[in-house]
C-alpha cells in the first residue's frame, strides 16, 4: 500500500495545502484516505486530482459547502451548478468594473473633494443594491 499511496505529508507538499487543511477536507467529505502508512494517513494518486478540482474550485468563487455540493451532485446537476456559478462571477465581474471605473474616475477627478463632484457621487450612489429610483 506505501508504493501507490501518498502519505499526508506528500500531499501536502505536491498539492501545496497545509496538512490540517486536508483533514478539514476530509472532514468535510470532499477527500477520503485509503488507509494508513503507520499513523499517517494515506490517499490514493487520485487525491492529487481530487485536491486540484477543489483548489480550481476555490479559486474560481466556490465555497467548500459548494464543492461538496459539485462532488455529490448527480452527473445532470452538475452544469446547473456550474451555470448559476457563471453567472454569479459575471456579476460580480461586472461589479468589480463598475468600481475600477469609479476609482480611475477618482483619479482624475479635478474636484477638491470626491464628495463635490456630481460624477462621482451618482457612482456611490449606483453602489448600493437597495438605492434605486422609485417610480
């Protein structure tokens, strides 16, 4: 079982996640050991490719509740999941251009205070989800 397995430590390295992250992992039901190699933990090669699906995962927004939910989802639900994502990040991507805009705009701003230009201001204003002209 040593040859084909990896130990914690190993895993750790190659994946670059600290050790106590992958027992929270586990924890958590996203990673299973096969066994153990003395009183370490050991996972089978597949865990390198698990732990990477759950690192892209992270970093394109999910959060580890949601990565269990990928991982237990049947084979159907699975582009749902993925979509509603995509959407989410094209959101908030749109979000983040709004506020670049604003502060390139801030940047420029030939007023001697933000708060004094017009400009400015309706962009605060545009930030806030509940601000919105009533009828």
């Amino acid at each position: 079982m040593a040859e084909r397995t990896l130990d914690i430590g190993v895993l750790a390295r190659r994946t670059g996640v600290a050790p106590s992250a992958l027992r929270y992992y586990e924890r958590l039901g996203l990673l299973s050991p096969v066994g153990r190699n003395g009183l370490r933990r050991a996972y089978g090669p597949e865990a390198l490719d698990r732990v990477a699906l759950i690192l892209s995962a992270r970093a394109a927004g999910f959060s580890l509740t949601e990565v269990a939910g990928l991982l237990a989802a049947e084979a159907g639900e699975v582009r749902g999941l993925l979509e509603e994502k995509c959407l989410g990040i094209d959101a908030h991507m749109a979000a983040l251009t709004r506020a670049r805009e604003r502060i390139g705009h801030a940047l420029e701003c030939r007023h001697a205070s933000l708060l004094d230009c017009p400009t400015f201001r309706a962009g605060l204003r545009e930030a806030l989800p509940g601000d919105r002209p009533g009828p």
